[in-house]
C-alpha cells in the first residue's frame, strides 16, 4: 500500500486545552458508527463545538438517511461527505479549523479489504487532513486486541497507530477498549427463549472485562483535555471481575430463571472450517472473507480480551485498568428482565 505524502502547515502555538469547552472545535470521524453515536453525544453533553462527520446514508445496511443523522446529534454541527475520499475531509470535514480530531472509524465487518480500507486507509486520510489543517490531538479508537495481531483488520489498526505515534506533529491518545457490552449480549435473547448458551470448549478459554458503550464513550471524551492521556496508549477495560464466556452464560440462565444448557464447541472444529475455507478461497477467491470471519470468531473465543504481558505469555485481569460504572451484571440484568435488547443493534457484528 502506497505511504502517505503530508503537506503540514504550522499548528497554532497555544495549547487548546487552556480553551473553554465551547471554544474547542472537535471533529468526529466514524461519527455514525455504533461507538461513534456515543461519544458524539458525550462530547455535546460535556459543551464542545462537535463536528459529527458522517455518510449520507449511514448505519447498519445503510438504512439512517442525512435527516436521522441530524436528528440524532442534536447540539452537534452535521456534516455529510466521505472518510475515503480526501477532498471531502479537506473540504467539508475541515472546512473551519479544528482542534482535535476523534475517530470512531471501524471495518463493519472485519473482512481484508474492508479492514484495511477503513481500519488503515480511511483513518489515515483523517489523520492526514488532520495535520494539514493544523489539528493539535488525535483520539484513537483501536482495541485491545492488536496487542497480538493474527487477524487482517489487527494488523490495519496496528499500521495506522504506528503511523499516529510517529507523526511528531500532532499529539496522540490511542484507547484500546476490550470488549463492549454489545459484543458479549449476541446470545441474551436465545437464553431467554430457553435455547442453548453456546462456547468454545470449556467456556473457560478467554475472559474479558467488558465496558459499556457510554462509559467508554466517556473515557475517550476525557482524551479530549486531559493532558495525562496525551502520546499514550490507554487499554481500558470495565469495572469489575473478568468474565469467561462460561460464568456470562452461567449468569444469563440464572437471571432467565432457566436450567443451565451449553452447546460446547470444539476448537478443532472451528480449526477444520478455516482450513476447508481457506481451500476453497483459493479456488474460489470470493470466500476469502469467509475464512477471515471463521478466524475472528475463534480469535474471541480463545484469546482474552486483557491486557497482555508478552514476557509472561500471558492475559493479566488486574493489569486491565477499569473505568466508569456499568457493570456486565446490571447490564446482563436488564437485557434479561427489563427492557430487553433496546439499543443493541448487533448488525454486522452478531455472531450468533
């Protein structure tokens, strides 16, 4: 993939951080995406000058059009163009001079090409317009997983934190989140209809300690002034224990008040389908995505999403710093007897 060649003009000398919160123009990439919609409202709530960057036509398959988009951020200044497309950042995105740039962006999917077109290429088109207009702070969405890159879009999110640490120009905030309350609620509504809670092996292979949507919302506002957070690479988890997918599923049919009935799969199994998939894709290259998904979902299945000490070769729990507070347990609680999956539109991202 080709490099980047940036044009750099001179940042202002004075620090924004001294600014009130009205007076600093933050701009959003991936405003529309699923965290993106958070941490847009988070940043009016808090009293910045939001810039909401989003498609026209936006969210999952597309279907939110420019007028829900403006519904949707009310107190945010909308605008509507392309994160692919240079001259639209510069032109529309742009437009007036902006302090921080906060991106949100992510693959939909996790396939190779779209991973590195939007993981990569797409953030670096922000970070580069960023820094031709003289923005002073970059807030990343990455994840923590890239701490053990075996995956395509791993390795496009990897790329493009290289590229933001070694720009020198323009100061950094790289938030490594692990799981959201979304990626773990995929099963909440089978338990609940008494069907099977299914893992890989023992249910005991991975752990996380998730965080909500808002609260990481939150901790990436925070990025914005903060100035403890600047050229640092923040892994976040939330508060609480780390849960393996055994003890969630335990937890679910204990709150649906139903008798524990786990499917569990084995990881050779999933290893077979990769590699019948990868055969076919090179007959057949149009499955190559295919494998890519077989591979992300045994990825989740056996890797922890902790923070990692390679020395060790290890996931450490009490490593994972915690913030906010959501709790998995209340959450996990609503979701089973209250109000259900409201505002989990798993979309691309559901698995089972």
């Amino acid at each position: 993939m080709a490099e980047l060649t940036f044009k750099i003009t001179q940042a202002t000398s004075t620090d924004y951080r001294a600014k009130d919160n009205k007076d600093i123009r933050v701009l959003v990439v991936g405003s529309t995406g699923y965290i993106g919609k958070f941490v847009v409202k988070e940043l009016v709530k808090r009293g910045y000058n939001v810039v909401a960057f989003a498609r026209e036509k936006s969210g999952v398959g597309g279907k939110a059009s420019k007028d829900d988009a403006i519904k949707e951020f009310e107190g945010a200044d909308v605008r509507f163009g392309d994160v692919q497309d240079m001259e639209s950042l510069r032109a529309v995105g742009f437009a007036q001079p902006v302090d921080v740039i906060v991106s949100c962006l992510a693959s939909r999917t996790g396939g190779k090409k779209d991973s590195w077109n939007i993981d990569y290429q797409a953030t670096m088109n922000a970070l580069e317009a960023a820094r031709e207009k003289g923005a002073s702070h970059f807030v990343l969405l990455s994840a923590i997983c890239v701490q053990k890159p075996l995956l395509e879009f791993q390795h496009a999110k990897l790329k493009f934190e290289t590229a933001l640490q070694a720009a020198g120009d323009i100061t950094y905030s790289i938030v490594r989140p692990t799981a959201f309350f979304k990626s773990v609620a995929g099963q909440v509504k089978l338990v609940k209809e008494g069907k099977p809670y299914v893992m890989f092996g023992d249910g005991r292979l991975a752990a996380c300690k998730p965080i909500s949507e808002a609260d990481l919302a939150s901790f990436m506002a925070d990025c914005v002034k903060d100035s403890s957070k600047a050229n640092q690479v923040l892994p976040i988890g939330g508060p609480g224990k780390a849960w393996t997918a055994l003890e969630q599923g335990e937890f679910l049919f204990e709150l649906a008040e139903r008798k524990p009935n786990f499917i569990k799969v084995p990881v050779a199994l999933m290893d077979g389908i990769i590699g019948f998939l990868d055969f076919l894709a090179k007959l057949f290259p149009g499955l190559e995505d295919s494998a890519e998904f077989g591979r992300i979902g045994k990825y989740y299945a056996t890797e922890s999403m902790l923070v990692y000490d390679p020395e060790r070769q290890e996931y450490d729990a009490d490593a994972t710093p915690s913030y906010g507070k959501d709790t998995l347990e209340e959450f996990f609680r609503r979701a089973v007897k209250e109000d259900g999956m409201v505002g989990q539109d798993l979309g691309d991202a559901a698995v089972f």
